[in-house]
C-alpha cells in the first residue's frame, strides 16, 4: 500500500510563493495519474492541476501562468509551484497519485493534506 506525505505548505503573502511536494513511502514503477487538489473554506474539493503518464500538464483556469505541476518518478515525489498567490488560492491542498509499485502492483493514493494560507 502506497502513503502520500505532503510538505511545503504554510502561511504567505500575497505575491508571494510556495512550493508543495508530495513523497510516496514505497518506490514506484510507473505513474498512471498524478494531481493536486485543493478544499477552500466552505467549498468542495477541486482540481487545481494534474498532469497523465504522458507528461502533459493541465490546469483549471484559476491557476493558469501560475502554478506548475512536477514530478519526479526516480525519488517518488511529484511537486506543485506556485506563483503569484493570492487570498483565493487558501485551502487545503491534496496531492493524488495512481501508478504502479515495482512489485507491479496498482495503487490509488491520496495525502492527508497541508494548509496553504494566503494573506492580503
């Protein structure tokens, strides 16, 4: 079974950046889907970006030029930049993988979450 740690997260000011990452606790063979979602207050979950084993990136609309979606399949860690932060992108930030272990086994796995705080 695959666990997701995310770090990275904290309290900024507006303009500013963070930089998320996402660990996996067993090695990877192969990464199917990889995202990262986040919760604001009062809202439901929503993508914020994602990218297929293809390795091309998408984005909703809101975070557009701003954020930017990595990985890195040899130290199982994929990573979320983000730029130009303003008081609507506050929320809890989840990170979600689904791929293959080297023991060629399927997983699905979402992190606990980490608080991203922007302030005016």
């Amino acid at each position: 079974q695959v666990h997701l740690e995310e770090s990275g997260g904290g309290l900024v000011q507006a303009g500013g950046s963070l930089r998320l990452s996402c660990a996996a606790s067993a090695p990877i063979f192969r990464i199917e889907r990889m995202g990262w979602y986040r919760e604001a207050p009062g809202k439901q979950r929503e993508l914020a970006a994602t990218m297929s084993s293809g390795n091309t990136p998408d984005y909703a609309d809101s975070v557009k030029g701003r954020f930017i979606i990595s990985r890195d399949a040899a130290n199982h860690r994929i990573s979320l930049r983000m730029n130009n932060l303003s008081p609507e992108d506050t929320g809890v930030y989840y990170c979600y993988l689904a791929g293959l272990t080297r023991q060629l086994r399927g997983f699905d796995a979402w992190g606990q979450g980490v608080q991203v705080t922007v302030s005016t």
